[in-house]
C-alpha cells in the first residue's frame, strides 16, 4: 500500500556506468513512471572495499578523490533516466553513514547478526573459495556493510525493496535478513537475471571493450553503432528492456524480424536450387577424356552411313547434313539453362548465371564448357 520506495546501489569504480548497468537503471525508471520512488545509492564508502562477488582476484582500492571525480561522472548518467527533484528521485552517498561507525560499535550492535557459515554458503563466496583464491577479511566485510545499507536506507527513508543484478542476490538477502532482526519490518528485495546476447555474449561489452553510458568516454556515433549492430533475434527484447515504446509496436517489430527470417530461409532455399541446378550443367559440360577425343578425330573424318547416333560430348557431323549424329552439346545448353529458370547473359563471352557462375564455352563455342565463380553483375 501507498508509495514504494526502491533503492539500487552502484559502486564507484569507474567515471561512467555501462550497458551492463542499463538494465538496473530502466528497472527504477519504470518504478518512477509507475508512482514509485527510486534511490541510487553510490558507494562511495563500499567502493574503498570493493565487491567481491564473483571476482577471482581483488578489486583496486582507490582513494576519496578518484571516487568523487567518479560519483560526478556517474550522476550525469542517471539524469538521462530518472527525474531527480522534491519528491520524486533521490540520490544518496553510503559515506554519509559509513564513514562515521565506530567499528567496536559496529561489531557488536550488527556483526552479531551474521553468521560465517551462512556467509561462506552463499555462491558469490563459494565459488571463489572452490577455486582456491584467496577472499581477504577487507573484501568479506562487503556483504555485512551492503546489508547495513539497506537498514539504514529503511529506517531514514522507509526503503522497503532493494533490486539489483542476479550476482547481488547474496548480498541483498543478508540486508533484509539484518533490516528484520533490527527494525522488525517487512522488506524485499528484486534480482534481475544476468543479459546476454543470443548468441550467448555477456551485455555491455564490444570488441572495443566496455560499452559506457557517458558522451565524454564513448561517443555518440560509437554508442549508435553498438545498438544498430544488434543481432535480429535480439531487438524485440532490447526493444521492451530499453526503451519506452508500447508492447504492441514492440510485438510488430519483432514480428518484422520473424518475417525477415521467413524471407531469407525462402531466398537460401531457392540459392541452393540454383545451385544444385549450376552443379547439373556443370556435370553435363565436363571436361573430355581420351576417348571422346579419339571419337572426334574419327568425326572429323566423315560420317560413317548406318551408325548409331553416339552420346559423346562435342561430337556431330562435321558436314551438320548426315542428320544421324546428335547436335554438338553447344546446343543444348541454353535450353538447359532455360529449363531450370537460369538466364545466361548473351553479351559476357560464355555468358553469366545468377549466384556468380560464368558459363565459359570457349573461344570458338565447339569445346567444352565449364562452369566457374566469377563476380555477379
């Protein structure tokens, strides 16, 4: 009942956020659209320990300066999503809490409520512990001071749902599990799957590295270029997570998409036919062996009355009057071409097909022909 409040957090390791965060980012634009009220929270005290989640080695600590210039580059991004203002967007800093604990304090009033053995159980830990890396006391404290985010963002500003991606599920359920035991009330929290691409590539990378939301680390054309390469089978759903556009106009370009498909399959089919039917000239036109050869010098020394019409590639009466021998193969092979639907271009020497195929009969149109690649017209 009434208004939700949400909060998602980012660290602050890097003066722009990504296409990977995108997907977060939209997740609290649509909370606002729809009456919600959307927290980002910086971790401008969680960044100086750095997220272990899934990470084989240790993040970089940086230094307060780095993670101002940092907190300033990202805070440009989200005013391209979200409305910040009285009552509607707030944008927070972790440090204002962080900074100030009194680690005895800390120890006692919250530490209390952790288990290890609940810890070490949780993916994001096991999964580096299971590959023998070292987790360093620094990096295992993140998870207790991310939870303790979530108490303090619940008791200030009666935060009541925390979303983030599928690899903060660990750290999220710890934070609703210590804001109960604490302020004894009902919290949630959301996870999102990890994107990938159809093809199975994770979101947010190019081959020129991290695709960034900021102007001033990836340029406009650059950040065009990476949507207008998406894969066909992948627009429909970048279409409904990305931008505003109505499901019904999503559904009618993805349909667009399906036809395409159904389009180039029926184009692929009829190449393949052209194809098969090129190979069955090509078969027809081979190259003579002795033996036609020999039964051509016997041709040429005139026909012999009485014999049977012979099937030998390139032969015929070389008078054209016995009217006993078949014609020369030079005359059956336009009405080949023509019967499979080709078209041979009279005005190339030997003449082309369609797919790239040249008909090459010869100098004098008497030899045999062979079928090669060449460039389409």
């Amino acid at each position: 009942e009434g208004r939700l409040t949400t909060y998602v957090g980012y660290d602050c390791t890097a003066p722009s956020l990504h296409v990977g965060h995108l997907l977060s980012i939209m997740m609290l634009h649509w909370l606002q659209a729809t009456g919600g009220k959307p927290i980002t929270l910086m971790g401008g005290g969680t960044t100086k320990v750095g997220d272990p989640s899934f990470r084989s080695d240790e993040r970089p600590l940086l230094g307060p300066e780095q993670i101002q210039t940092n907190i300033d580059g990202m805070q440009r991004v989200f005013a391209q999503y979200l409305d910040y203002g009285d009552g509607r967007a707030v944008m927070l800093n972790n440090a204002e809490w962080l900074d100030s604990l009194n680690y005895l304090d800390f120890l006692r009033d919250i530490g209390r409520h952790f288990s290890i053995n609940r810890m070490l159980s949780f993916e994001s830990v096991k999964s580096r512990l299971d590959r023998e890396q070292s987790l360093s006391f620094l990096e295992f404290n993140y998870m207790i001071l991310q939870a303790y985010d979530f108490r303090e963002l619940a008791q200030r500003h009666g935060c009541r749902l925390q979303m983030g991606g599928s690899d903060q599920w660990g750290n999220i359920v710890n934070g609703i599990d210590l804001t109960r035991r604490v302020l004894d009330g009902e919290i949630w929290g959301l996870t999102s799957p990890l994107l990938t691409t159809s093809d199975g590539r994770k979101m947010g990378k190019s081959a020129g590295g991290a695709v960034w939301l900021n102007g001033a680390m990836l340029s406009p054309y650059e950040f065009w270029q990476f949507w207008r390469n998406t894969e066909d089978a992948d627009v429909a759903r970048f279409l409904a997570l990305f931008t505003d556009l109505p499901m019904a106009e999503v559904r009618r370009l993805g349909a667009l998409h399906r036809l395409r498909r159904a389009g180039a399959l029926r184009q692929g089919a009829a190449e393949r036919a052209r194809v098969s039917t090129a190979e069955s000239v090509a078969a027809t036109l081979r190259p003579r062996t002795s033996a036609d050869h020999s039964a051509l010098r016997s041709d040429r020394r005139g026909c012999r009355p009485g014999r049977r019409p012979g099937r030998r590639m390139g032969g015929g009466c070389p008078s054209g009057s016995c009217g006993q021998c078949h014609r020369p193969v030079r005359s059956r092979v336009p009405a080949l071409i023509a019967g499979s639907g080709q078209r041979l271009d009279p005005t190339a020497p030997g003449g082309y097909l369609p797919g790239g195929h040249h008909l090459d009969l010869g100098p004098d149109h008497g030899q045999e022909g062979q079928l090669q690649r060449a460039p389409l017209l």
